[in-house]
C-alpha cells in the first residue's frame, strides 16, 4: 500500500462526510452572523468554507458543486463586507 492509497482513502472521506459537514456549519455560522450582524461570525463561516474552495484546485468534482461552491463562497465575501461597511458607519 503506497502513499496514494491512502490520500485516496481520504478524498473519499472528505468527500463522504466532511465536505457536507463544513458546508454545514458554514451555512448555520452564516445565517446567526445575518442575523446578530456579527463580523466574526461571518468570518468564521468563510473560513469554514476555505477548504471546500481549495479542494476545486486539487479534486475533480462535478460541475453544480463546483458553482455553489463558487457561487457561496462569493455571496460570502460579498455579505463580509456589507457588514464591515455597515458596522463602519454606525461607529463613525
């Protein structure tokens, strides 16, 4: 059994169980950040979806993954900062 093997055994595992839970949480971190209006918690909720967007440059998936993932992790990114220039101006 060489190394590959066992990369393989773990691509089917992150693929099987982990993908689906770290989309998960990220989904549930997400919702509680839009609705406390919370910065870290929409911060944790990117970088629980990190992996997931790393794991398109190495694996091959199938093409609707590949776009809500995409597709999610810019909506991300696109409410992150919504609420930083939302939280900047009620300071000011």
């Amino acid at each position: 059994m060489g190394g590959n093997v066992f990369f393989e055994i773990f691509i089917f595992w992150y693929m099987a169980i982990i993908i689906w839970l770290v989309s998960g949480f990220s989904i549930i971190f997400f919702i509680i950040a839009l609705i406390k209006k919370s910065q870290i918690l929409m911060g944790i909720s990117l970088a629980l979806m990190l992996p997931n967007i790393l794991l398109l440059f190495f694996q091959e998936l199938e093409p609707i993954l590949i776009f809500l993932f995409i597709v999610w992790f810019a909506l991300q990114i696109f409410m992150l900062f919504r609420l930083c220039k939302h939280m900047n101006v009620n300071t000011a």
